[in-house]
C-alpha cells in the first residue's frame, strides 16, 4: 500500500480514538481533533482513490483490498452528508469507528490484482458496486443510529440516565434519522442489484444464481419490510432500530462471509482465477 493509504489510515485512527474520547467525555477540544483528522484522513483518502484508479486503470472496487478502501470512503462521505443535514456529531462517534475498520483490513489484504480480468472493466460493473457500496454505507448510518437509539432508550426507561443521556439525540431524532438512512440505501440497493443483473446477462448471456445473490436479495426484503412496516403499520422506534441492525448484519455477512468463504461468481476467488497472466 502507498503512503496515502497509511496517511489516511493514521488519520482515520486519530478520527476514531477522539471521536470515541468526544462521546464519551465531551468538550469542545476533542471534538475540534476528531473532525479535523477525519477531513485530512478524507481528503488524504479521495487522492488515494484516484491515484488508484489512475495508476490501474481500473476501478477500485476490482480487487478485494480496493473495495475495502472505497467502502471506507463511501462511509465518510454519507457521514458527512447526515451532519451535513443534522448537526450532530455524536453519530460520528458510532459511525467512524465501522468506517476504520474495511481501511484496516485492507492494510492485512495488501496490493489488489495487478490488472483486472475484462469483465470487471465495464460500466455496468462500476454502476452496480458503486451503487451496491453507497447502499451499504447508507446501511451502516441506520445501524449505528439504531444502537443509539437502544442506548437512549434504556437511559430514558432507567429513570436514572447518565452522562451519555445528555450526548446522545433525542429518540424521535434518531428514529428520523434511522428511516432516512434506510430510505437512502434501499433504491440505491434496488438499482445496485439490477445494474448487477445487466451486467450479468451482459457478460454471461444469462443471471447466474449463487450465495451472494441469495442473501443479496435477502437484504432487500428486510430493508423493504421496514419501509413497508412504517407506512403500514406505524414500526418505528425500538422496532426500527432493531430491524436496521439486523439488516446490517446480514449485508455485512453477504459481502463478507458470502464473498470469501462461498463459491461463485461473487467470490473473489472467482475473479481471481480470470486474472489475467502477468507479463
């Protein structure tokens, strides 16, 4: 990995021990040095996105330690936009730390494939993990939003709440927030998934059923459950938030376990036996 990668993962880092101390203690000193190392680390971490994309003239999503590391960013990014739009920046105290952790990996994974197989070069396959992250990322809001909400709600119910009452939103915030997170990530799932369907029967002449598009699918019907459970039946709040989390668990299984440990087209496996032969 190059500098870059390590300026922003020591960024990120600093990011996250603060963000945590910010959450935890308060003050305005730490929450200054939280968001200025998570801008150097974005900043740092948007020029090592080009530089890798430049440098192999493919998109990063096409090798498992570039995906890590733009999933990491697509984080940051929808992060921004909600204190962009709520100002508050507690939730990067639950937020940030989930964003670390695909940059360390990828420090474990090491360098991607030297040049991508063809079928990764298309648009469609840009579209469809582009859209497929963000969605991911959207996902990771409503999960952390949504043990802040179990978090305030067991400190309102005890009748006695601590410091952590006063640093966390108010329920009916964290709710709001929860559903537009979800709300966000579903149509981008939605199109990401059918991008991913053109792109199959782009390359393959039909849609290949394996794991990966199985437990994919499974992500869908849960997140659109909880859409549908609102409008229908009023689920918010508790039931909400338990939802998101569990909804997070099983895109984070399919991406994760689905990708490494499972055979078929999504595996990286998969896409590492159609490398191309070095030169």
């Amino acid at each position: 990995m190059s500098p870059l990668f390590y300026l922003a993962l020591t960024a990120y880092f600093v990011g996250t021990v603060f963000s945590l101390l910010y959450f935890s203690r308060g003050g305005h000193t730490l929450g200054r040095i939280y968001l200025g190392s998570v801008i150097v680390g974005f900043a740092t971490h948007t020029l090592l996105l080009g530089t890798m994309w430049f440098r192999a003239h493919q998109f990063p999503t096409a090798s498992h330690a570039g995906s890590m590391v733009f999933f990491s960013w697509v984080i940051i990014i929808l992060l921004a936009a909600f204190e962009a739009r709520y100002r508050l920046p507690v939730v990067g105290s639950f937020v940030l730390p989930i964003a670390f952790v695909p940059m360390l990996y990828a420090a474990f994974l090491g360098h991607g494939p030297s040049q991508a197989p063809a079928i990764l070069k298309s648009g469609w396959f840009l579209a469809h993990t582009s859209l497929a992250f963000l969605a991911d990322a959207a996902f990771v809001i409503a999960f952390a939003v949504g043990w802040m909400y179990l978090l305030q709600e067991r400190q309102v119910k005890s009748h006695r709440p601590g410091a952590n009452f006063r640093r966390l939103p108010p329920l009916a915030t964290l709710d709001e927030i929860n559903h537009r997170a979800i709300a966000v990530g579903f149509p981008l799932l939605t199109v990401g998934i059918l991008t991913g369907a053109i792109w199959a029967e782009v390359v393959y002449g039909k849609l290949p059923f394996d794991a990966k598009v199985a437990w994919s699918c499974g992500t869908w019907l849960i997140y659109g459950l909880i859409l549908n459970m609102r409008q229908a039946f009023g689920w918010r709040g508790r039931k909400a938030a338990q939802l998101s989390i569990a909804g997070f668990a099983l895109a984070m299984f399919s991406y994760i376990i689905v990708n490494i440990f499972f055979t078929g087209f999504h595996s990286f496996q998969f896409f590492n036996a159609l490398q191309p032969p070095a030169a």
